[in-house]
C-alpha cells in the first residue's frame, strides 16, 4: 500500500510516517521504479504500535525501547513494566501540575468583578505571578509584580 493508504489504515498522517522513516522508528519501506513507498501489513502494525504508544504520551525515544523490547522475543517483561510504570508517573505527575494550574486560575477568576470596570486581578496575577517553567504553579500568592504595557506600546496599539 502507499502513504496515503498506510496513513489511513494506521491513524498516523504521511508526514509523521515520513518523520519516523527518518529517525529510524519504522525501517525504510521498499519503493516502487517510481520511486514511491510502498508500506506492508507489518509496517502499518508497527504505525498502529507507535501511534497508541503516542497517545499514552510516550516520548520517541520511549518508544524505540518499547519496539525493540517488542521485537525481542526474549525479552524481561519486567523490562517493558519498568518502561510503563516510569511513563505512569510522569503523566501523574503532569495531571498535578495541570491541576494546580487550573486551581492558580480558578482561584484568579473567582477573585474578577467580571463587569465594565478596568482593573483584573486576572491580567494583575498573570503579570505578576511565578515565571512561566517553575514548580510552583499552584501558588495564589501574587505580588507587585510587573506593570501592563504603557498605551501605544503594542504592535496592535501602533497599527491602530
């Protein structure tokens, strides 16, 4: 089958079969005279193997491990549980960080009037708050911070 037909039959788009041709993740396909791919059962099993990993976060260099244990008929099951049991925490540990973000806003949304008036404790702790990467999202705590930009400062206020 060709790209396209492998694409649809595995869930995974023609440029990220493309992707994992080139970083070794599925072997180069056989060509046509043509010059075009031609992918077999086995190749779209291995997209379908891929693209599931991918949806349970699996990083690419994770799932060159998971292939090659899949390929290794004598392989240590334990080897393959370590893999998703370290996978386990870090989505556990995302699912915290998101959690605690969406208790940050939340907390923001509640303390907003919500009505005509210009101040926004909203815009105050977005502008204020810990820098973008730190551990501590779930913080409330939002100090002086920094000041909005002066009016015609903007790219859009410049345009305007």
């Amino acid at each position: 089958m060709n790209i396209g037909e492998a694409a649809r039959a595995s869930g995974v788009s023609a440029k990220m079969i493309r992707y994992y041709e080139s970083i070794g993740l599925i072997p180069r396909p056989a060509r046509t005279q043509a010059g075009y791919r031609v992918y077999s059962a086995n190749d779209v099993h291995r997209l379908v193997f891929i693209r599931r990993a991918r949806d349970l976060g699996f990083s690419v260099e994770r799932i060159a491990e998971l292939i090659a244990l899949w390929s290794d008929r004598d392989r240590a099951s334990a080897d393959v549980k370590r893999i998703a049991l370290e996978q386990v925490e870090i989505l556990e540990r995302k699912a915290r960080e998101i959690e605690a973000m969406a208790a940050t806003l939340r907390h923001l949304a509640k303390s907003c009037h919500g009505d005509d008036r210009p101040d926004c404790p909203i815009l105050e702790g977005l502008a204020s708050g810990p820098p973008t990467g730190t551990a501590d999202h779930g913080s409330h705590r939002f100090g002086a911070g920094l000041r909005p930009p002066k009016k015609g400062t903007m790219r859009a206020d410049r345009r305007a």
